[in-house]
C-alpha cells in the first residue's frame, strides 16, 4: 500500500503518462480512417442514434460499423434505437469549398461519418427496445419544447436562435452554453445536499452521484466538456475521501489523457480545448485568484480565462472581444446562479417555463445588442500554426513561472499579429462559391471591393455568414469599402442586404436602369444606415487603380443593364461580365478595344445567352471563370460556351470551389479550393 501511495504522488508518473497519451494521441490520428463503403454502395442498415426534426424534414444519424447521415421527410414515424434498411445514393460528404471557414467534412470525419445518403426508400426493420434509447428520447421530448433545456440539459445547441448564437461566439460567452465543470459541480452539490439530508454516509453519496453523472455523460454522448466535469468530479472526490494527497495538477493530467484515450479527436475540439486549458489555468493561479469580494475573483477568472484562451480562439474564430470580460461579469452569475439552475427546476417543474423563457428571451437580447458593439472586437488574420503554438507555450510557461514579462511578449506578438494585413502588398482576386450565383472579392492597397454578393432564397442569410463573412474575418477584414451590384437579380444580390448588416460597408454602387423590388429594398436598408451609393457611373478609383464599367446603356431588362467592369492590376487584365448578354457584348466590342484579357469572370454562369464566340475570339482571355451552382436546373455551363471558351483554361466554382488569384511581384498565382 506504501508503494502504491508513492506511486500516486510522484509527479513524474503523470507527465510520463500525459507524454505518452500525447504520442498515442498523435499516431491514432495520423492513421487514416477509411469507410467501408463507396459512392457505388446503395444500401445502409442501422440504428438510428439521433433525429434532428426541422419544420420540414429530419436529419437522421444511422450507425452500424459506422455513421451515416440521411435526410428525410417528417412524415416517417422514426425513433431512437430504431433499426432500419435504406436504399439511395451514397454521397461524399463535402468539406468547404472556401479557405478558412468551417470544414464539416472534418468535424464529420472527426465523428467517423463519411457519407450521407440520399434517401430512395426506407424500410423499419425493427422498432426500438433499447431502455437507453428509450430514456434519451422520453428526455428529449420533454425538453424539446425549449432550445436552452435542451442546451443546459443536453449539451444539444442544434436549435438555438442563430443570430443568439453567433453573438454568444462573437461576444466571448459561447463557453458558457456548454455541459462543464460548472454545471456537474452544481449538480452534484444539489444531489449531495438531498443525500445528506437522508443521512447517507460519504462514501456511498459518492457511489449514489457516479452512478448517475454516468448515465447523465451517455446520455449526452460523452461531450468532451462533461466528460472532464464527470472525471474531475471522480478523481477529485476519491482523492479527498481516500486522502491521496495528489496534486489537482497532477489529476488534471490524468483527466485530460483519460479522455484522449477515449477519443483522440477530442483534441481537436473548439470545447474539449478551452475546456481543459482554462480548468488547467484556474488550477495554477488559485491562489492569486482568490477574493473575499465575489465580483473581483470573477474579474480575475474572466481576465485568465479570457488569457489563456488567445490562441484557441485567434487560431478558430480570428477574432478577439476585449469586451468578453466585463462581458463575462454580467453573464457567468446570470447563467451559473440563474439561468442553469432553474434549467434543472424547469426540467423537474415545467409549469415554470413562462418566467425560464422570460429570462432567456433577456438573455437572447441582451447579447444580441452586445454584439451590435465592435469597437472591443480585434480581428486577427489566419496565419502560420507556428504562430498559434508560441502562444500556446508563452500561456503555459507563464502558468508556471508567473513572470509578467511572458504576458508582455503575448502581448507584442498579438500587435504584430493584428498588423500582418497592413503589410501584405500582394492583389487578390478572390471567385467565391456560392452556389448557384455570383461573388467576387478583390483586396488591395488595404482596401476591399465585393463585385454581387450570391443569393439562395432557401438559404437566405448563410452565404453572409457562413461563407463571406468568416472569410473576411480570416484574412482580418471588417470593413468594405465598395460593395457593387452587377444588377438586381436574387443570385447576384440576394445576400446584400446581410451584408450590409453584418459588415461595415462604405458605398454601394448599381448598375444602370431603374431600381427593381430587390434594389429597393437595399436602398430602404442604405439609407437607414446612412451608407451612400450610386448607379449608372463610368469608372471608379481605388488608389492608384481603376475599375472601368463599360455598360452604361439602358435597356428593358436586368441581364442587358448588367454592369461591366474592366480593370487592369499589375498588368493583368480583369474582366467581370455579371449577367451581360451578346446584346451587350457586341454593344461593347463596339465601344471598346479588349484583346487578350488576362482573366475573364464568365457571364450569366455559362448560359448560351452570354460568352458569344464573336467577344470570346475578340478578348481571347488565358483564364475563364465560371460561378455555377452543382447540378443547377439550368444546365449552366452549356457546351457550347465551353467550346467557345477551347482556347481557355476554364476553372468553374461548382469544380473547383472558390479560386483565388494572387499578384505577388508581378507574378500571377492561381489557387483552388475544390470540394
């Protein structure tokens, strides 16, 4: 027994057994993962593990030796644990097709999921009788008329407001939506308090709370933040009971590896990372922490938390929220005292729901209007890894060794971080896929010129901010200078008005021609906002550059009145179509002299209507760009363009997802971002 105890407190014994997790760790996830079907397989047997219900349709999770999605109609009566047969077609699912935003391929891989299907036919083989199955759904139904009993409860965040949600992530407070040590503490006080009273010794109040933070961590499939909370309350309780003795240090590593043994790809977890390093800091700086005044040991906790988590947060979101720290003083005691508490009340007493969507509602509000706030917010360019790890390793050591001079070198690599962009004088062109439309993004001399913004009326709003928005964020833009409008139609300009509300936008330009509905509708928008813009003009100057709109008739439709913009930067030639068509590219040849164009935005997405062979031999461009949606209804390329366009080397979005073309010393490069 001696030898056992000294085993427990030698230190070495842990970071031996963290290094080693770390190298296990490392070598699980250099070994591909690989599916045991193919795009040729049409045919899935399973158990349904998660149905996600939209007003429409449900996304259905179906595991066997691994998981696939499917989508089908409501109007299939569909349970947990049920195991059922599906027919369809195999499909990849796809990672993003622009630089640095979310991969879901990665975050499905990361869940052993390859393929979703779509659905031909499905078939109920058997009906759940599963007791766990049974419980989670009987949990899930009596929650699911909330979206935060669901989060508090669950840990699922599938239907929080979205708007509510990207506030909560750009204010800094996302941490606290999710299952932790927080909320196990308080759940565990509350059954241990009910224990005691009932006079149950120690140890067995220890048994009794296992057992059902046990059931409690499957039921929410081992969330890699309530996995600590459960381990920490564990190990941490044995150690006090048994009188080990063992540095809460020295638990946590043994937590963290637990759980890595578990699942190597919780370390890729934007939640298991900030998890476990802010727990690791609090655990360090304890005593320097501590406070008779409640509100100046929070300041304190918010001011590490809010240290520490620099290079999660810089390496996933791009963005720093100085603010997040008053911030955090008003929203940990709302949610830790409140709001999560009454989570549980409200779970037990649902006559209560009335005063927990009152205060939900404030909560929602209150963080939505935070948000509208940007002068805390610091964005910060996506940049080399090595980078994100000296951040990483400054935080560490200075946890150890609590020198301020280590918090000053944070701080001088946080400037020169943030000032990356102003001494980037390359030109880019960026061609961005979305879907079944236009958007052009082109950066220099600092300045941002947005040519459409796409548009899809079932996915309005998404493009903004799951695609343009986080891309600009990635490269350490908050501001366009111009945003222009080829012409009024949905594809071209459907997203304008997000923009414009997510986005500061100086100046607006139309095409000419009068004002269509969608048009209207902007302009409502811009002079709410007190944003100018213009129509119909002639050229516009961005420093020492100038765009050129060779389309200034007017005519009696959208496409005809498309803008036409040229420019020439570093001595490349650009050409940007919008929807012109051969009336307007005749118009054109007319008007102008355009040989050899370096890079030509194809118009109208392909269709026979534009890229008449008469302009293509005429501008004879060396590349083609066409914005086209996969498997559009349209048939967008038609082949005759694509005849035209022989001489060419065409890249297309559907393809090759977004391209980007950089000038660097007057050399043009040329990437992709393909699906």
């Amino acid at each position: 027994m001696l030898k056992f105890r000294k085993i427990l407190l030698c230190n070495k014994v842990y970071y031996l057994l963290f290094i080693l997790t770390i190298i296990i760790t490392i070598t699980r996830l250099v070994i591909p993962k690989h599916s045991s079907y193919s795009s040729l397989s049409n045919k899935f047997i399973g158990i349904i593990t998660n149905i996600k219900k939209q007003e429409e349709y449900q996304t259905i999770y179906l595991k066997n030796k691994e998981t696939v999605i499917l989508t089908s109609p409501n109007n299939y009566n569909l349970h947990l644990g049920d195991k059922i047969k599906v027919l369809g077609e195999f499909q990849r699912i796809k990672k993003n097709t622009t630089p640095n935003i979310y991969n879901y391929q990665k975050y499905c891989y990361q869940r052993n999921i390859f393929y979703q299907i779509k659905v031909e036919k499905l078939i109920i083989i058997t009906k759940n009788k599963s007791i766990y199955y049974l419980l989670r759904e009987k949990i899930y139904n009596h929650l699911k008329y909330n979206p935060y009993l669901l989060t508090f409860l669950l840990g699922d965040k599938t239907y929080l407001n979205e708007e509510a949600k990207l506030s909560y992530q750009e204010n800094g407070i996302s941490h606290l939506f999710a299952i932790s040590g927080m909320h196990i503490t308080l759940f565990s006080s509350i059954i241990d308090k009910l224990l005691r009273k009932r006079k149950i010794s120690e140890n067995n109040r220890f048994i009794v709370i296992s057992i059902i933070l046990l059931i409690y961590l499957f039921l929410v499939g081992l969330a890699p933040s309530m996995l600590r909370g459960v381990l920490f309350y564990y190990l941490f309780t044995l150690n006090r009971i048994y009188y080990f003795y063992i540095k809460r240090e020295n638990l946590w590593l043994v937590c963290i590896s637990i759980s890595l043994l578990i699942n190597p790809f919780y370390i890729m977890d934007v939640g298991f990372l900030y998890s476990y390093l802010i727990s690791f800091s609090l655990l360090k700086m304890q005593d320097t922490l501590k406070s008779n005044n409640y509100f100046k040991s929070l300041l304190k906790v918010s001011l590490l938390s809010f240290f520490v988590s620099i290079p999660i947060s810089l390496y996933n979101f791009y963005q720093l929220n100085i603010l997040s720290v008053i911030y955090n003083l008003l929203f940990v005691p709302l949610i830790s005292i409140v709001i999560f508490p009454l989570s549980l009340i409200v779970g037990i007493l649902p006559f209560l729901l009335p005063i927990y969507e009152l205060l939900t509602q404030i909560l929602e509000r209150i963080s939505i209007i935070l948000n509208t706030i940007k002068i805390g917010t610091l964005l910060f360019p996506k940049t080399i890894n090595i980078l994100y790890i000296i951040y990483l390793l400054l935080i560490i050591i200075y946890l150890h060794l609590k020198k301020k001079i280590l918090i000053v070198s944070v701080l001088i690599l946080l400037i020169i971080h943030l000032f990356i962009p102003i001494l980037d004088s390359n030109k880019y062109i960026d061609f961005i896929d979305v879907g079944q439309g236009d958007s052009t993004i082109i950066r220099m001399n600092h300045k941002t010129i947005i040519i459409d913004s796409g548009g899809n009326p079932k996915k309005e709003g998404l493009i903004t901010t799951s695609i343009i928005k986080p891309y600009l964020k990635s490269k350490g833009i908050n501001k366009i200078q111009t945003l222009i409008i080829t012409h009024g139609d949905y594809d071209h300009m459907g997203e304008a008005i997000n923009l414009v509300e997510n986005l500061k936008v100086e100046k607006v330009i139309f095409n000419c021609g009068e004002y269509n509905y969608l048009e209207k509708e902007l302009i409502k928008v811009l002079n709410k906002k007190k944003i100018k813009y213009y129509s119909c003009i002639k050229e516009l100057n961005i420093d020492n550059n100038k765009l050129y709109f060779l389309q200034t008739n007017i005519y009696d439709n959208e496409n005809d009145n498309s803008n036409v913009i040229y420019t020439e930067l570093s001595g490349y030639k650009f050409m940007f179509m919008g929807d012109a068509s051969i009336t307007t590219e005749k118009e054109i040849l007319n008007n102008y002299n355009l040989p050899d164009i370096d890079v030509l935005k194809v118009g109208h997405h392909g269709s026979k209507t534009s890229s008449g062979k008469e302009f293509i031999d005429e501008t004879n461009p060396k590349y083609s760009i066409i914005s086209v949606g996969k498997n559009n209804r349209y048939g967008h390329p038609n082949k005759e363009i694509i005849d035209n366009l022989v001489n060419s080397k065409i890249y297309r979005t559907d393809q090759d997802g977004s391209i980007i073309f950089k000038i660097k010393n007057h050399k043009l490069k040329i990437e992709t971002c393909s699906p």
